[in-house]
C-alpha cells in the first residue's frame, strides 16, 4: 500500500524535460558499456549508475519519462527495504515507521523523478547502514561481507560515499570500546573496510585523475 500511494505520488512529473546533468547522464549511458569508464574520467563521475542506466535505455529506451522510471523504480524499492531495515533491527513498528517515512520524503519523492544517481546511493546506502548495525553493533558476522559489498558498491555510485565511510569507520570507536570482543571488531572491519578497499581498487587511479 505505501508502494502504490509513493508511486501515485512521485509519478506527477516523470515525463518532465531533462535538466543539464540529466541529460549528461543519459548521454554518458548511451554509449556502449566499454567506453563508459573513458567518459566519465573526463566528466568526474564513478560509473555503477552509468552502467546500470545503460541497460534500462536498452530495453526502455531514453526518453524522458523512461529514464526517470528508473530512479521511481529504485525509490519504491527503498520502502520495502526500510521496513526490513526497522523490522530487522528493532522489531515490526520500526518497520513500520521507516517504510512509511521513506515513502513519504520529500527527497525521494524530488529524486525519484530525475535521472540522477541520488535513488541508487540511497538504496545502497540503506544496505550499508544496515549490515554495519547487524555486524557490528548487533555482532551477525554474516553481515559483513554485505556490508563490504555494499561499501564497495556506494564508492561505485559516488565519490561522495568517502564521507559515508568515514561516518562508518567514526562509529567503531564506541562500539569497539562497548564490545566484549574487540579483538572480533577490529578483524572484521579490517575485512569490511579493507576489502571495500581492495575491490575499488580499480577506479583509484582514476579517481585520483578526476581530482587532480
């Protein structure tokens, strides 16, 4: 029911006009999957929106309205995954109360219209926040290669995600000072942040050409 209310609501102007990044975006992801990673070394974005744009323009096609289906598809995704956020860690009205207030934000209602990589971060950052709570404040180590994964997957989407995982790493220090087993905390954020690392390896140099 908040997945269909939130889509009533976050459809008014799907088909609206592309604006300058967007149009960027669809440019970028227009071309074939190879060549992606040289475009956005010169247009300073990281390529895992650019990649899975691309497969939606191939079978939807690049309209407007298209495109920006995308990001809704994405958005309505977020509720589900909020109430098993909540649910998971704090019981069923924590659910409850999280799928609700991510169906009604104004954000992702904003963001869910334009194609724009903002619906993925979110969505990946959702699995982040909560494996890091399961692994580490709740000690699931099941949890911590998702929460690698999804570390890795946030760097993917945004260079901004470095302040999410500082954010992450600046959380350990209470957890690791209430833990009964902080030699079992450092080992496992060695092997989240460490193996984050590792697997974004790839596009460091040319991260550190986009900056510079």
């Amino acid at each position: 029911l908040l997945m269909a209310v939130s889509a009533v609501i976050r459809t008014r102007y799907l088909a609206g006009q592309l604006w300058a990044d967007e149009a960027i975006a669809v440019g970028a992801a227009s071309h074939p999957l190879s060549a992606i990673p040289g475009i956005l070394r010169l247009e300073g974005s990281t390529p895992l929106y650019y990649f899975v744009l691309h497969i939606w323009i191939s079978i939807f096609g690049s309209g407007e309205a298209a495109t920006h289906a995308l990001s809704l598809l994405l958005g309505l995704l977020a509720i589900p995954l909020a109430m098993w956020t909540g649910w998971s860690l704090f019981g069923r009205r924590a659910g409850m109360i999280a799928a609700t207030l991510f169906a009604a934000s104004a954000f992702f209602t904003q963001y869910g219209q334009e194609t724009q990589a903002y619906e993925l971060l979110a969505l990946i950052g959702l699995v982040a926040t909560a494996s890091f709570l399961h692994a580490f404040v709740f000690r699931r180590r099941g949890h911590v290669i998702v929460f690698a994964l999804a570390l890795t997957l946030m760097l993917y989407t945004s260079f901004w995600a470095i302040f999410f995982w500082a954010g992450a790493a600046v959380a350990l220090i209470p957890v690791y000072r209430a833990s009964a087993d902080r030699r079992g905390v450092l080992r496992d954020a060695g092997v989240a942040f460490g193996g984050g690392l590792v697997l974004f390896a790839p596009w460091i140099p040319t991260l550190v050409y986009q900056i510079s």
